[in-house]
C-alpha cells in the first residue's frame, strides 16, 4: 500500500456524475429498481480509477485484470452514505479479494485513504512471513487504523504474504547485485527498469527493501517516477 496521487475528475464523472447520483439516491430510496451503476457507467468508471494506481489494487497493489479482477470501491461505502457514491475522492481501484472482505462495511474513517494519507511511513514488512505491521511509534490511534485495515482488506492472506516475499527476495537480489559490482550492467540496468515501472506490483515492498538497506535515494527515485507518470 503506498501514496497515490488523484488528478481532477475525469470529463465523464464531472459531467455526468449529478446524473448518475439522482438515479442512485432514487434506487437507494426504493422508488425505482436497479443496481448502484449501470454496465456502461461502471466501465467509465474503472477505466478511470484503474489509472490512480496504475492498473493495481490500490490496497494490497496486486496486479488488476491479471491476478485478479477490478472492482469500483467507495471509500466512504456507497450503501451508508448514497450521496457520495459518485464523488470522485471515494472512489478507488480494488481487487475482488479485498473488496469481497470488506463488502459495505462502514468503517468510520478507520480504513486507510492511501491519496490523502501516505502509507509507507506507517507500514514495516515482516521479512520472515511476508506480513505488513504497523511502523514503529505510531500513536495508539494511528496503530489501530493501520490494524484496522489490514483486517478489512485482509492484506495478511497467505498468497498476498508469499508475493511480497517474492517480491522482497528479487529486490535485495538486484541491490546486492548492483552493489557487488558498483554500476549498472545491461541486465541489471534492464532489471532496474521492471522495478521502477509503475506497474510492477508491491511498490512498498520494493521501496522498503531499499530504504533499509541504505538506499534511499533509490526508493524516492522510483516514488517520483510512479507519481510522474499517473
């Protein structure tokens, strides 16, 4: 989970969005029948919000439409507070797993808001099981957001845990690599390249792992390039 930077609404939802929420708030009233969006309406949608965190779960960063399918959330849930079902400050790119732990929890604001807060000063990667932790001197309620939303994503499952291990491994496997050697060769240049591409799954895995080994630069280097080129 890491920072996201959010444009302003896309043309679609800043013209149609009043629309769209009138027809919701009469669905949600019962004066009518059918589902929050239309087909054609939650196609526009995720094709924008697919863009905020380029093409991954803005949640637990797995690859959308690859390892899993996209799904439209609402920050504040769509079902608790109607009015905001088409805002575009809600509205989040989500893979069915942590969508499907969540469904229409009202979380109250406990859930992390990864384009407003910034995720990676508050998280520590276990090295042993893969899990995420709340960082070090966090206060008691920042810690227990953090907690929180670990257990509404379900972002400890095992599969996601191996992933990031994965991840990790491969990571410090270039770093040592890159050090080793004292400059980039082709392949490694080539490997830099897949690390730093804004696709590339568990960017916070991958910035951990350079931060704490005393390469920070490297890290910041890649967050610049990920929050360029949304």
């Amino acid at each position: 989970m890491i920072r996201l930077r959010r444009g302003p609404p896309p043309h679609s939802l800043a013209t149609r969005g009043a629309a769209w929420t009138s027809r919701w708030l009469a669905i949600h009233a019962g004066q009518q029948k059918g589902d929050w969006a239309t087909t054609a309406t939650k196609k526009l949608l995720a094709s924008e919000v697919l863009k905020l965190a380029h093409g991954k779960c803005a949640f637990c960063e797995s690859l959308l439409e690859v390892t899993s399918f996209l799904e439209i959330e609402h920050y504040a849930a769509k079902t608790v507070h109607p009015g905001r079902a088409f805002e575009w400050g809600n509205l989040f790119p989500i893979c069915r797993f942590c969508n499907g732990s969540r469904g229409d929890i009202d979380h109250g604001g406990l859930l992390l808001k990864p384009d407003v807060e910034d995720p990676e000063g508050l998280l520590w990667l276990n090295p042993d099981s893969g899990e995420l932790e709340p960082n070090g001197g966090l206060d008691t309620q920042t810690r227990d957001r953090v907690a929180r939303t670990f257990e509404i994503c379900k972002l400890q499952r095992g599969a996601l845990c191996a992933k990031r291990i994965k991840t990790m491994n491969q990571t410090i496997h270039w770093l040592e690599r890159m050090v080793e050697r004292g400059s980039l060769d082709r392949r490694l240049e080539k490997e830099w390249e897949h690390l730093t591409t804004p696709s590339t799954e568990y960017k916070f895995v991958i910035r951990h792992v350079l931060r704490t080994r005393g390469q920070p630069q490297l890290a910041d280097h890649d967050r610049v390039k990920f929050e360029i080129e949304v």
